[in-house]
C-alpha cells in the first residue's frame, strides 16, 4: 500500500478578541484526508510564524511514515513544540477519520464518554471590578459548573509583590476572590491562579488570605524556575495544612521536562497542555509519570476548540486524568467555529464528540486558506 503523501501543512491564525488570537493547524493528506490541531500561543502568536514556515519547508511532499518520526525528535521551545503538538493532534484527528471512530478508540484500551470539567472564567471578564468576577461567577455557575477558576492579582509581580504598592493590588485581587466567592456559594469550588506573580514570601501570605475565602485550588504562585523549587516544597506543605492543592507546570514542552519537578514534589497537581507538551500522547505519558509519583494531573485547555476537542480526547484515555480545564464565555467564536453536534458541557462536564477523528473540522470561512504571518506588532 502506497502511503499518503503530506500536501499541505498549513498555519491559520483567528484574532478572536482584543487580547486572544486562536492559531490553527491544518494538515491535509493526498488521500483527501485533513486533520486539524491547535497551536495557540497567546502570549505571541506571531512567534509560531518562524516554526511553522520551518517545519512545513521540512514536511510537504513526504510520505506518512515522516510524520512519526519527526515527532520523536527533540523539539525547544515553546513555539516550535506548539507547532509540532499541534502536528500530533492533527494525526490523531487524522487516524480516526480514516478508522471512522473517536480518535480515542485509537489508544486500543477502555476509554470513558464523558470527562468532568472545571471553567476558567478570567478570560470572559472585560469588567475587571469586583462586580465584574461576581457576575461572572454567577453566569458560570447558572451554566452548571461546580469549579471555577479565576486569576484575580492583575499587576502583581515578583518584583512589586512586596511594596506598598504591590499590596495595594494584591488587595484589589482579594476583593476580587470574595466577590466570586459570594457569587458562587459555598458548595462551588474556586480555584486561583496566580499566573506566576509572587515571591515566595507574599506567595504565603496571600495564600492564607484565599484560604480564609474557601479557596481550594493555588496555581503557579511563583516563577517555575529550579531556584525556586524549594521555595515551592514549602508552600505546597502550607497549602496541604490549609486544605488546598497547589498547581502548575502548564508550559513545559514535553514529559521528560516534568520528571525534576515531579522529583522534587513541587506540586500536588500537574497541568501539561496538549498544545506544548507534545500532543494527546505527550498528555498521556505526564498523566502516567504523575501518577508513578503520587501527583495528580489536570491539563491545561483556556485555548481555542481544537484544543478543547484534542484535551477531551486525551482525558477520555488517560485513567490517571482527574478533570480538564474549559474556557468558559470567552467568545461564541468558540461554538461557532465547530460541528453544531460537537457536545456542549453540562452538569460541569462534557460527553466526548460522535463523529470520527478529534470530533470537528474548523468551521472558520475563508480563513480556511493558509494565511499571511502575523507581524509581531498585530500579534
């Protein structure tokens, strides 16, 4: 049997909001069969220019069977391996087309229908008052979710965590929790990220200040640097003794990247992306290396659907998986952009999609031809 050759491997990018571009993979078979995956990378979305021209240039004209092999080879960075995940769940979406089932039918073991959810609503949240988290909060848990997820410190820094007016800030963040908090009510979980915002100090402090408000989830307090490992140790004891996780490790661009900080028990929980942490499979293996030390895993997904469609799809396989992260109310893009039959969440949780592959193509008009790379300026 002849393989397939590579005809296209294509880079799409969709500004979805003043602040979120979506990019996208398309990998196009000659035996007609496309496959899609996502690469998003919001922090500079032009950056995946340079790496997608690279590996395209590397790609088009071969055969199938390069595909694999290009996939085990080291890739650094985050914007070549968003590139080269995004590749992987696009042969996954690929592989099941052809097979006519889920791509997770793929893995060959049991899989579960449905995947428990938490919604990150930071992102919906123009009006950054506490008002503004208080309705949010409020919409998410009308739509039926029982864990939300917020990232409240705007402006901290490292640097200023420890001013007056760093704290002033950290105030206003604070704020922002109690008023989700009230939102909400006291049976739903709230999770905070910190998006790497502290020094190990004020990190401790805030800590019991979010604990005192039932916060029960505390993500990437600090800058995931080896120096501050220890720093980490520590808070994750404190956070244990105040009835909270700590979390983190989003950006790290394969499993092997894990194993110091699983090592080192920086964490209760890990959260590998399947856009930078080498695909569905990456997820899978930091799920099973997770597990081997006692850590829980739950991936990282405030992306675009493909991503959505692709983490589903690894949460389903991987038995250690405890739940996934969803973008909630960022933009109706998000719905607009798949298969009206692809499931919505329900009851903080979402059944996996009936047709083949990853469950969707990308329903995105005349954005379907490659597009000119972004200027780092648009970016």
């Amino acid at each position: 049997m002849i393989n397939p050759r590579i005809d296209a491997f294509d880079l799409v990018h969709c500004p979805v909001t003043a602040k979120t571009t979506w990019s996208f993979i398309r990998l196009r078979m000659s035996d007609n069969v496309t496959g899609w995956g996502e690469a998003t990378w919001v922090r500079d979305p032009a950056a995946l220019d340079a790496s997608h021209a690279a590996i395209r240039r590397h790609l088009v004209g071969r055969e199938w069977p390069v595909l694999a092999g290009f996939l085990a080879r080291h890739t650094a960075g985050v914007p070549q391996s968003a590139i080269a995940s995004a590749l992987e769940q696009a042969m996954w979406d690929i592989r099941g087309k052809r097979g006519g089932c889920a791509a997770a039918a793929l893995a060959d073991k049991h899989y579960r229908r449905q995947v428990p959810l938490y919604a990150n609503i930071n992102r919906s949240i123009i009006d950054r008052s506490a008002t503004g988290f208080r309705l949010a909060g409020q919409k998410a848990v009308a739509a039926g979710f029982t864990r939300i997820k917020i990232a409240p410190f705007d402006g901290v820094t490292p640097e200023n965590a420890p001013t007056p007016a760093g704290r002033l800030l950290i105030e206003a963040g604070l704020a922002r929790v109690a008023a989700t908090r009230a939102a909400i009510g006291p049976a739903t979980e709230l999770y905070v990220d910190c998006h790497w915002r502290f020094d190990p100090r004020t990190a401790a402090a805030v800590m019991k200040e979010v604990a005192a408000l039932g916060v029960v989830w505390f993500e990437c307090p600090l800058p995931e640097t080896a120096a501050n490992v220890p720093a980490l140790k520590r808070l994750r004891a404190s956070a244990n003794a105040l009835g909270m996780r700590l979390a983190g490790l989003e950006e790290l661009t394969g499993p092997a990247d894990f194993i110091p900080w699983l090592a080192a028990g920086a964490y209760d929980v890990v959260m590998p992306d399947v856009k930078y942490a080498r695909g569905i499979a990456g997820v899978l293996a930091v799920a099973d290396l997770a597990a081997s030390y006692g850590v829980g895993c739950a991936p990282h997904n405030p992306s675009g659907p493909i991503a959505h469609a692709a983490s589903l799809t690894a949460c389903a396989i991987g038995g250690a998986i405890e739940q996934l992260e969803h973008q909630f109310d960022e933009t109706p893009l998000f719905w607009h952009m798949i298969d009206a039959h692809f499931p919505r969440p329900a009851h903080g949780a979402s059944l996996l999609p009936s047709l083949p592959g990853l469950g969707t193509p990308l329903l995105i008009g005349d954005a379907m031809a490659p597009q000119t790379p972004l200027s780092r300026a648009g970016g």
